[in-house]
C-alpha cells in the first residue's frame, strides 16, 4: 500500500498532509461583480489545491457563500429584487468570472440562507457553554480573549470591527467587543423563527457554523483575504473552538494580501476597484491569473496595468520554454522536482517560474499545468 505523505510549507508553519486536506475559504456575499481582490483570493486558493494535487493530496475546498448580510440585503433592497433572487443572479455573475480564469469549483458551497439552522444550533451550543449570553432576542459571543488572543489592545480590535460595521456603543452588549451569533431581525429584514423570536445570523458565526457542519471540527488551512484576518476569522475560530473543544481550529491560515489601487485597498464600498470582466475585454484570462500569483501570497500589491503587461510578457516566455526540448531525461527529471519544491517551499511561484523557463521542456508544461495556466 503506498502511503501519500507531503509537507507544504505556508509562512511560518509547516504542513504535513496525509492524503487529504481541509480547506475552509471564506467566500463572497453576493451583492456585485467580482474585482480583483477577491479574484486573487480565489486563485490563490485555487493554485493552494492544484499544488498540494500535485503532490498526491487531495483537496476537500469548502467555499461559503454570505448570502445573509447588511450590504446584500441593501443592494437587493435598492435593485426592488428579494434577496436571495439577487443573491443567485450576483452568484451567477461570480461564477462566470471564475470559471473564466480557471478557478475549479469547490467541492462544497454551502449558503448562509441554506444554514440557518445550524447557527441555531451553534448558538444554543454557545449559551449553554457560557461564551454566549442572550439579551432581548440576540445572542451575543463574549469577545474580550478574541482579542487579546489576536494580539490586539481593546482599541485596536475595536477600530478593526467597526470598519466591518460593527457598532461599539451597543448598551445591550455586556462588552463592546462582544458579537451577535444570533440576532434579532429589524422590521423589513428577512428573518428565520429561532427558539429566541424571528432573526437572522451574524456574519463570523455563519462560517463558524458552515465550516464546522461541512468539514467537521477542525480544518487544516482557513483561508481568505487577509483582510479577513480581524475580527472575521478570529471570531470564526473562537466560536469553532468554544462549542468542539478542539484547538486549533485551524491548523495554519492562508491570508491572501489584498490588491490596492492607487495606494488604497480594492472595495466596493468605496469604488476604488478593477472589475475582472472589464480586465478580460483586453487581456488574456492566463494573463490575468499569472499576474494575480507571480509575487508572494501573502504580500499586499498594487495593481497597474503595467503589471498585466509583464505577466503577459511572462506567459509568452513560459510557453516558448514549454516547446524547448529541456535537456536530457535525468536533467528534466532534476527541474520538474526543483519547480515542485519551489511551489511546496511557501507557494513561490516566482521561483518555479523562473527555474521553469530557464530549465523548459518537461518542467515548463508541468508548470502550466499545476498551476492551470493552459486551461
Ligand atoms: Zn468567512
């Protein structure tokens, strides 16, 4: 019996997988078109796959979709659609957008709307392990040790939660970094019947319960924006660990930098974004990708469009070197597997890029290859 063992390594950690890996990716919410920064979180995790495939590792990739959230319910609002019509037409548009540059599907997408009640469930589990404590219809996560876990002093954590809406002045909460797991529906809103009235779920404890109903307790590498990091994914992990009572939830984190333009970062929330289609209408979609993960995952950047035309150079280069002959059978053998540590060592795909189109042949198409260049 052959035995598949492999170890990536991913900043600090060191990853030994056996067989299979858990992936949790924190997905979109589904209320406009899709811009370059989530595109690179998605492709990152995307190449993530394709690399530890490479080395004989499965991959069980849960991608969540946040079609329970203030800035959908909004844009539904004002577009005069339901909002889980406008969800499904945005998700469409997404799709569309990923297919185009080759980011396979993820074998689970679970949808908030569609979990509804294993929120509930995560919130009784909360309350009655006294993380959680239930005010006028909402229950709340105690979020102090959240913060201090994340290294954060009690200001900093505030200010990073109220760039996410959070509102800190909440006189029903018993601390102001506490958050709601469940909580009560405004009138108009859509709600769901709870044991606690008619509500809807907060936004971390919608991925702490998808991850932990789809992928069980505990994931190998949680990943996402890196953006994402406070206070979504710390409370994510929170809210896992206090109802398993397995720690780490997640064995290491794959944050993926997040792309700026003009200095500042990519958002729809202030405009300042690239839409991926609008870059397609000039642009080769492998150019695109190349572009998104030719530099360090976890790196912040900023995008111009002297960048795509480089990645295009850099495309043309590699593919050139993929019709060379590449030398003899135990030299091709020698850069296929330098490439394949290049990409296990951190997922440095500029490094495999450049021992791929200097060494070309074999090493060269086993590189477009894995990292879905040819698709
Ligand atoms: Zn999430």
């Amino acid at each position: 019996m052959s035995e598949k063992t492999a170890v990536l390594r991913l900043g600090d950690s060191h990853l030994p997988v056996v067989d299979r890996a858990r992936i949790y990716c924190c997905g979109i919410t589904p209320y406009d078109v899709t811009h370059l920064g989530h595109a690179a979180t998605f492709v990152w995790v995307d190449v993530l796959t394709r690399v530890l495939g490479s080395i004989g590792v499965s991959s069980q990739l849960c991608r969540n979709v946040t079609d329970v959230d203030d800035v959908l319910f909004a844009a539904a609002e004002r577009s005069g659609s339901a909002f889980d019509a406008f969800a499904s037409v945005q998700q469409f548009r997404f799709d569309q957008d990923m297919s185009a540059l080759a980011v396979r599907e993820p074998q689970f997408a679970p949808r908030a709307r569609r979990n509804v009640g294993q929120v509930i469930r995560l919130a009784s589990a909360l309350l009655r392990t006294g993380t959680a404590y239930l005010r006028d219809g909402t229950v709340y996560f105690r979020g102090a040790a959240v913060a201090e876990r994340a290294g954060l002093d009690r200001d900093e954590a505030g200010k990073l939660a109220a760039e996410y809406g959070a509102r800190l002045d909440n006189p029903a909460q018993d601390d102001p970094l506490d958050v709601a797991v469940w909580q009560r529906s405004r009138p108009g809103e859509p709600g769901w019947p709870s044991p606690w009235g008619t509500g809807r779920p907060g936004w971390h404890a919608e991925c702490a319960a998808m991850s932990l109903s789809v992928l069980g307790l505990a994931v190998d590498v949680l990943s996402g924006g890196d953006d994402l990091r406070f206070p979504h994914h710390a409370y994510q992990v929170a809210m896992a660990e206090a109802v398993s009572g397995v720690r780490p939830f997640a064995r290491t984190r794959f944050g993926v930098g997040v792309v700026r333009l003009n200095g500042a970062k990519m958002a729809k929330s202030t405009g300042n974004l690239v839409l991926v289609s609008d870059v397609l209408e000039n642009y080769a979609p492998a150019a695109l990708r190349l572009c998104l993960i030719d530099r360090p995952w976890s790196a912040g950047w900023d995008y111009s469009a002297g960048e795509l035309e480089a990645a295009t150079g850099r495309l043309e280069r590699l593919f050139r070197a993929a019709g060379r002959r590449g030398g003899s059978a135990a030299a091709a053998q020698a850069a296929s597997e330098a490439v394949s540590d290049a990409l296990c060592a951190g997922l440095n795909v500029s490094a495999a890029l450049d021992l791929a189109e200097e060494a070309g042949g074999a090493a060269a198409r086993g590189l477009i290859a894995t990292l879905g260049l040819g698709e």
